[in-house]
C-alpha cells in the first residue's frame, strides 16, 4: 500500500513515541480505577459468561490505530510520478578521415592497424547517439565513404567495409584526405565542427598541400584532431604483393610526420595523439569524446499526487466506530 509514497513532512513521526506513554497511562488508570470486593461466598449470586467486558480495551486499540493514522497523514504522504524529455540543444558534426594506404595493414596493432581502428572508431561512434558522423577514406587520393549523418547504422555498416584496396592510387595524401573532410563539413550549421584526421605515415602524395587543407579548415571554423598510428621503431609491414594476391611481410622502420600532424592540430585548434598500441589507441578515442560534449538539455516534469487524505478518512472512520461502541454496547462498562 505504501509503496512509492514519500513523506513530506517526516518529523511528524517522531509523536508517535508518544503512543507507547500512552499505552502506559491508560494501564495505569485501568488499575487504579479497578476495584476489588472480597466475599466469603458467591452463594446468592447470579453469575454470568458475558465476554463483553474482557473486549473494552478494543476502544483503546481503535483510538490508539485512528492517532496513527493521523499522524501519518499529518507527515503528509503523496506518490510522485517523474518523467523526462532530453533535449539536444547544441549537436557536433564529426569527420573521421582515414588513412587505407598499404601500411595500415601492419601487425604492431592487433590484428593490424587498420582492423584494431575500425574497432575503437565503431565504440566512438556508438557513444555519440546526438551527434552527425561521416566518413573520409584516403590514401594517395581521397573519397567520402559516407557523409555526415545522424543514422548511426549506416556510418557503423560503411567503416565495417573500409579495406585496404587498389582502386585508391597508392601512397599517403594526408592534404587531400584533410581538404575532403573540410568540404563535407563547411556548409554545416552545428555550433561545433570536428574532423578526427588519422595516418600512419608520411604527406607523399595528392595535389593539396595539408597546410593549405589545415588553413581551409581554419577558415570554416573546423576544429581537427590529429592521430599518428604506429608503433616506435620497427613493424611488421606490407612489403611486396605476392603472384597470389596476399602481401609478404618484413620489418620496416615506423615513419610518421608528427610535426605536420602536431602543426595542423595546432593551428585548427585541436590537438595531436601518437597511438602506438590498441590500448593507447582507446584511450585517445576516449579523450576526444570527453573534449568534444555535446549540451544535452533534460527537463523534469513531477507529478505529485496527496495520500494523506486516505488516511485521515480511516483515523476518522475508527475514532467513530470508537464513539459508537462506547454509547452502545460498552455503555455499561466504561
């Protein structure tokens, strides 16, 4: 009966230490108002089996239940129904342009670079349920795989297919897959624009200079976050193309220009990550998903509802049955 009731006013409570003094009282009064007459005999007198009399305390018990209940309505029961509306106020749009170049296929990432990205890119991708992601692939050339959108499977389902291939030229073009990014992102309205710009090389090739691109992004007020994926030193990395079609692997010195990738993060106002293991490479994911929140606005609606009255109507029910008894059946005894 009682659940999901609150009480307003709890000290009220506390009178009901004032129940037991009574109980007290009233079998003190009892006994003094008990008296007693001592006869040799019961000879003469007509004896009776009425009940009645042991039954008068019954009055005291409904007195003592009506002050209970009037003092829980006096701590002011109510039942409270919460219910919310989210409300995003102020959303992000992300680009996340990577890098499918040949070397994305090293092993110092488990199972390789590219799989071990595809893996912490999907968990960030999830964690941003209010925000619009899409997608860049580069390599010697530049495309977009997907762009921006709030439908969330279809961004997960397109980084799922991302694959090293041929159709993309060769090499490493870290200005045009920057400069793509910029473009699928200018014309947005957000109050804050991201791109998350990975590689795990060197600026080889394409016709866009990546400072030229990082000014771009400046000028539409694009804010780009930079990582270089790699271990340090030496990994096992695609090296030739075998008859068959699969790579032969050697050991090939990591070689990423974290000076351009520290310079464009720099001047966007973003910042760089070197991630040379998967760990490292969540705890980046994790640090740019802290950076870039986005303002979700809750409203609260509370809907109280009184009980008290359902219990003063009991406490009055019981002091009137109380009357009642006493001017009735229990006349003769109290």
């Amino acid at each position: 009966m009682l659940e999901g009731i609150e009480f307003l006013n709890k000290e009220f409570f506390t009178l009901l230490l004032l129940l037991p003094l009574a109980v007290l009282w009233y079998i003190f009064r009892y006994k003094q108002q008990t008296a007693e007459l001592k006869i040799s005999t019961l000879k003469g007198f007509k004896l009776t089996n009425s009940l009645l009399p042991k039954f008068k305390h019954v009055l005291f018990i409904l007195r003592l239940i009506a002050l209970t209940f009037l003092i829980t309505a006096l701590a002011r029961p109510r039942t409270v129904d919460i219910s919310s509306k989210t409300k995003t106020t102020r959303g992000i749009d992300i680009v996340m342009a990577i890098d499918v170049s040949a070397s994305m296929l090293a092993k110092d990432l488990k199972p390789n670079r590219l799989e071990a990205l595809k893996k912490v890119a999907s968990e960030f991708i999830k964690g941003r349920p209010n925000d619009r992601i899409g997608l860049v692939e580069y390599a010697g050339e530049s495309y977009t795989k997907t762009p921006i959108t709030s439908d969330k499977s279809i961004v997960l389902r397109s980084l799922a297919e991302i694959r090293y291939n041929t159709i993309i030229e060769g090499g490493t073009a870290i200005g045009m897959g920057l400069a793509t990014a910029v473009n699928r992102l200018k014309d947005s309205k957000a109050k804050s624009k991201v791109i998350i710009l990975l590689t795990d090389g060197v600026n080889n090739s394409g016709a866009i200079n990546p400072k030229i691109a990082s000014e771009l992004a400046v000028e539409f007020g694009i804010k780009t976050y930079t990582i270089g994926l790699g271990t340090n030193g030496m990994a096992l990395s695609p090296i030739r193309i075998k008859p068959n079609g699969d790579f032969h692997y050697g050991r090939v010195q990591v070689e990423i220009d974290e000076a351009l990738l520290k310079e464009i993060a720099q001047v966007t106002g973003g910042k760089y990550f070197r991630a040379t293991n998967n760990k490292k490479l969540v705890e980046i994911y994790d640090a740019i998903n802290k950076l870039e929140k986005t303002e979700v606005e809750e409203f609260k609606f509370y809907n109280y509802e009184e009980k008290y009255r359902w219990f003063v109507w009991v406490a009055g029910l019981l002091l009137l049955t109380e009357l009642l008894l006493r001017i009735t059946i229990f006349r003769s005894f109290v």
